[in-house]
C-alpha cells in the first residue's frame, strides 16, 4: 500500500493481495444433530435409504444380462457398441441421439441397467418406444452377436420406454 494513501472502509479500493492454498477451505462441514435427540430417537435403528427409480420422462431403460464367464473388458466394449447401436437408430427415427445417465444406471452381479434420455425431446416418446420394441426383437438382429447372444458378452435384454 502506498504510505501516503489512508485506507478506506470500501472494499472496491483494497489492494489485492495473493492467496495461499491454505486459506481455501476445502474439507467437510458435519452438523452433529444427535444432542437434540429424546432418548428414544436415539435408540432406533438406523436405516440406510436408496433413492427410488424416478425418472425423467421421457426415457429408455435398457436391462442387460450379462454371460456368466464374460471378461470385464468384454462387457465395456460390447456396452459401448451396443449403446453406439441404439444410439445410432435412435437418430435414424429422427432423433439427434440419446445421452447415458450415469446416476439412474446401475450394476449388479449378472446385471446391467442403463438409462438413456434423448438429446431431442420433441417426438422422442415414440422415437423411444419404436426403440423398445426394436430391441425386444423385431426379427432382425440389434446389434452383433458379439454383443448381444449365445456368443456375446450380453445374453439378454430387456427395454422399456418410459414415456
């Protein structure tokens, strides 16, 4: 600060100076709300909750079963074909393609849900129906039998639009 300039209560005249990381506060803040507990709330049982499947209509659920001695890196590659498949067919109905929602998807042992939402809304309803009945077989092959198939990394699936 130059001496012959007195300091100001506005802020808009400060000099900047630098900060250092540590001045950034970066941790977790927790409020511990137990001591406002009765004596009985503290004695039940603690529950762990999961959030219910609420989607976003319109949207495309794709249930997977995935081949019991099927390789991890078997799975992601035939997954991102198979996701490049509907995609791709999707924008062939007149869609601009569909987008992956990472929290609505979710995996378990032989499992595989994903859920897609398309980029354009408008149609999309029947876009995304055409789709479901598309995968659920329609006589001609979704995607190769690499991916989906006695053969492929994914044994079954199963579509549903909800829309």
């Amino acid at each position: 600060m130059n001496p012959q300039q007195q300091p100001t209560s506005d802020p808009n005249t400060w000099p900047i100076v630098d900060c250092e990381s540590g001045d950034v506060f970066l941790g977790e803040f927790v409020h511990d709300c137990t001591p406002q507990l009765t004596d009985e709330q503290k004695t039940w049982p603690l529950v762990e909750c999961v959030p219910t499947d609420v989607f976003v209509e319109p949207a495309l659920v794709l249930e997977l079963t995935v081949r019991g001695d099927a390789d991890q890196g078997d799975v992601a590659l035939a997954m991102a074909e198979f996701l490049a498949a509907v995609s791709a067919r999707e924008e062939s109905l007149g869609g601009t393609g569909l987008l992956f929602d990472k929290r609505q998807s979710r995996h378990e042992k032989g499992r595989v849900r994903v859920v897609l939402y398309p980029r354009r809304e408008p149609g999309s309803r029947q876009r995304l129906r055409d789709l479901a009945a598309w995968i659920e077989g329609s006589g001609s092959p979704v995607v190769p039998a690499t991916v989906l198939g006695e053969r492929g990394s994914f044994v079954g699936c199963h579509a549903i639009a909800a829309a």
